[in-house]
C-alpha cells in the first residue's frame, strides 16, 4: 500500500545484493512510495549478486561504487545528481562486512588487518559517504539520512564478534555528524537498530538460527522482518520525522527493552534439562 509519503524526493540506496538484502526491500518501498532513486554496490557485489535486476525493475541505474573509496562514493554523488535531476533528499547506508567473522576468528583472537576493514567498510564508509555528500552540498535542507545498526552496539552479543565494534563507532557517527550536517543544512542522520534478519549479512554471524530463535521468543512484538526494516525507512526519509535526528531507533519488536521472556525461558530450562540429564558440552565452550 501505497502513502505517497516519499512523492517527488529523490535518493541513494546503498546494499541492495538480492532479494533478501534490507536495502532491496527499502528500495523497493522507497519506489512504490514515490521516490526516484539509483542503487549502489560495490563492483563484484554487482557482478555476483543482483543488485542490476533490482534497477531494471525500478527503471534506475545501478552504480557501482565501494563505499571505503572516496573517489567512488564522489562519483556516485555526482551520477546521481545528475540522473536523477538534482540533489538528494535521502540516503540508505546498509552495509556490513567482517573478515573476521568470515574467517571465525574468535574476538580474544582477532586479525587486526581484518579489524580495519571491518570498521572501515561497516562504519568508517558512513562518514565517508556523510563527508562526501556535504562537500559536494549534495543532500537538500531537511534530507533525512540513515544507516543500519544491531543491538550488539550497547550490549554484547555471543559470536557478534569486531561487528559490535563498527556498529558502536557506526552509531556514534550518525551523533557527530548529525549535530554538524543538522545545524548548517537541517540534514538529519540517524540509525536503525534491526532485529535479526535473514540476509546474506546476517546469517554469516555464527549461530544467527539460534540468535533469530531467541530474539523472536524475547520480543513482545516478534521479530522484525526486513519489509518492516523497509517501511520504517520510508517513514524517517518522510517529511512526517523532520526533528528527527542523532538517534538510534530500535526496530525490534521490543527486544532491547527486555530481560527475560516467558518463552526464552522455557526453552532455556529445555537446555538446562538435557545438560543435567544427558550430559551437555559446556567445558568446550566455556569462554564463549
Ligand atoms: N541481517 C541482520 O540480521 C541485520 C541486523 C541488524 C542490522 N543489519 C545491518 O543491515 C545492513 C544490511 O545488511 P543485510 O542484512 O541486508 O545483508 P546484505 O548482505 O544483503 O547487505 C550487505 C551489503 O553490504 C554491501 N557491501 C559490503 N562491502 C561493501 C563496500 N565496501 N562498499 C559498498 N557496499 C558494500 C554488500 O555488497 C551487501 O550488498 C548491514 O549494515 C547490517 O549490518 C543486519
């Protein structure tokens, strides 16, 4: 169903790699609400996933650009502005990459060549993208822009891994250049904190069916999918959301607010059932 809440605005839509993909849906959402966009990944996401077949659907273009490479990410402004036939009114950062989670290297263990990338491609290529943009005074007076977070960011998650790491830093740039891009141009920044969601992303994450599992029995509301990720999007790049900014949202059924739910804890006295009663492996994962 259609608002006709994005009419007329136009936007960047980055990590659309196939249909699972969070952005692929926010894109979709941002079409049907109005909005003309381009959509953007890096080269080989673009040879490998579909991110082509999205643009074909929403008669854009895709342009490729690896959101770490201010050069890229200078073009990618420039292109759009140019297709699309002047400056941007929204932006979707929804990108996330650890080669050490990859890899399954343990957090007491990390590569720190793989932490770098880790930050830069998942939080440092948002305040690329952010600097870029307002040099270029690519983004319009009230332009509302918005990066993808977890909960790992405040509280810590079995197997998140240097992830937490970047959505930290991914957070606290949204607060620091959202006080800067708000005050000289009214361009408001903030992050989404998402349920666990099945995507390319996500399921890297070791033990993410379990992860998925307990956060759906947590939150009062279930989890949320990555439709509803999409339309919460659509609402902070609305007109209706123009005082909002520097914040991170919680868009997780309500599970950041919780302790214990009746339904995580029967399943957890499952468990406590069978290490008592069948003997469980607890010595091998003891410090995880
Ligand atoms: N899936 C989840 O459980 C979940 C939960 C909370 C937040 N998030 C966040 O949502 C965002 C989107 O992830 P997703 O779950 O839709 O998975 P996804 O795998 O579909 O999307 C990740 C995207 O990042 C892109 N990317 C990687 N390196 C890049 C680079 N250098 N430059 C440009 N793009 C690059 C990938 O090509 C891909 O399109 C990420 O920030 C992720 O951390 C996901």
């Amino acid at each position: 169903m259609s608002y006709h809440l994005l009419q007329g605005k136009k936007g960047i839509i980055f990590g659309a790699l196939n249909p699972d993909s969070i952005a692929w849906k926010a894109a979709e959402r941002a079409s049907e609400e109005g909005a003309t966009l381009t959509l953007t990944n890096t080269a080989v996401a673009m040879r490998m996933g579909e991110t082509q077949k999205l643009a074909e659907k929403l008669n854009t273009i895709a342009i490729p650009a690896d959101a770490t490479n201010l050069d890229d990410l200078n073009q990618l402004f420039l292109k759009s502005m140019e297709v699309l036939g002047g400056k941007i009114d929204f932006v979707l950062h929804s990108i996330g990459m650890s080669p050490n989670v990859r890899k399954e290297r343990h957090y007491s263990d990390l590569d720190y060549n793989y932490l770098e990338k880790t930050l830069n491609v998942s939080a440092v290529s948002f305040h690329k993208v952010l600097q870029t943009a307002r040099k270029l005074d690519a983004i319009n007076e009230w332009g509302s822009v918005v990066a993808l977070s977890y909960v790992a960011a405040q509280r810590t998650f079995f197997g998140y891994n240097d992830m937490a790491d970047a959505k930290a830093l991914l957070e606290s740039i949204a607060r620091s250049f959202g006080y800067i891009y708000g005050r000289e141009r009214r361009v408001r920044i903030n992050t989404i904190s998402q349920s666990p969601t099945p995507t390319t992303a996500g399921s890297g994450v070791k033990g993410f069916d379990r992860l998925l599992d307990f956060a759906e029995r947590m939150s009062p509301l279930g989890n949320a999918t990555a439709e509803e990720c999409a339309d919460y999007c659509i609402t902070l790049f609305s007109d209706l959301t123009k005082k909002v900014t520097m914040q991170n949202l919680f868009n997780d059924g309500g599970f950041s607010n919780m302790g214990m739910s009746l339904r995580a804890l029967q399943q957890y006295e499952k468990g406590l059932f069978y290490d008592e009663e069948c003997g469980g492996d607890a010595e091998k994962h003891r410090y995880d």
